[in-house]
C-alpha cells in the first residue's frame, strides 16, 4: 500500500491535463467558471488512471483527496469515509500548496502554513492527521518539500 499511496500522492494532479492551459496559468482569481472546471480535475485524474486498467484504488485515492472532513465536499463523503490515504495525501497537498508560490499567490512561511493547516483541521482536513504531520520536525518537511521542488524543476512542472 505505501508504494500505492506515494503513486497516488504523484498523480494527484493528473486530471489538470483536462484543465484548459489559460485557466491553469491565470495568475488572477478563477471565475466560477472557471472554479467549476479546474475542480473536477481529481474526477478526471481517476478516469485517465481507469482507463491504462492498472489503478483502480489509486484512482478512488486521489478522487477523493479534495473532501472535506466536514462532509462540504464534492463528493460528499465525510470524516473517516473519506478512505485514509485520500485524508493523507489532503494533508500533504495543502501544505505544498501554502508554501509554494503560486501564479495567482506568494508562498506562506512554515509557520504560517502550520497555522493554516491547524486552522482548518476538523472541517477541511482531518485533525488527528493534521496533529500528526505538524509533529514531523521542520527540517525533514523542509527537505521534503526540496526534494519536491527540484524534482519540478527537472521536469518543468509549473507550479
């Protein structure tokens, strides 16, 4: 399962290749429309996953990573129905995207992103996991997060 969890956390973002390029570049706020495209990118991720036949659970996996805990979804699943790795790979997603820059936003520091994170604990995301990522000590997240970056870098991966 952890090699499926560190496929699903890769292909998490997929289903953007369904994403018109201009709406991905916009570095202003996405219209409502536009909102309603790019949200359905996890949809589309499981569908291009389904059809290689190969990652059907992975493809459930990164479906779900955008729920809430709250059950606000789009999916509408909520708290432990969300499958564990979905909860996961939610934590680890919304930290990257706190800390990274953006087209449309600048990176927040670490100790604004934990803040965040531990802000929307319990209705976005999952607390218990949330408690649990913000015990790994900075310098790993930190080296993580490098890793992450340069590995972008390689592949021109925008942002």
């Amino acid at each position: 399962k952890e090699d499926n969890l560190k496929l699903a956390a890769l292909f998490i973002d997929l289903g953007k290749l369904g994403i018109p390029p201009e709406i991905l570049r916009k570095t202003g706020k996405l219209s409502k429309a536009e909102y309603n495209i790019i949200k359905h990118h996890p949809e589309f991720a499981k569908e291009i996953l389904r059809a290689t036949g190969n990652f059907g659970e992975i493809g459930d996996w990164i479906l779900y990573h955008h729920e809430r805990f709250d059950g606000k979804g789009s999916q509408m699943l909520e708290g432990e129905k969300i499958p564990l790795a979905s909860r996961l790979i939610a934590v680890a997603d919304t930290y990257s995207a706190l800390v990274m820059d953006r087209s449309y936003k600048a990176a927040m520091d670490y100790d604004e992103a934990v803040s965040e994170l531990r802000f929307v604990c319990g209705t976005q995301l999952d607390e218990e996991l949330v408690n649990i990522f913000c015990e790994i000590p900075k310098n790993k997240v930190d080296a993580c997060l490098f890793d992450a970056q340069n590995k972008m870098e390689v592949f021109k991966v925008p942002l």
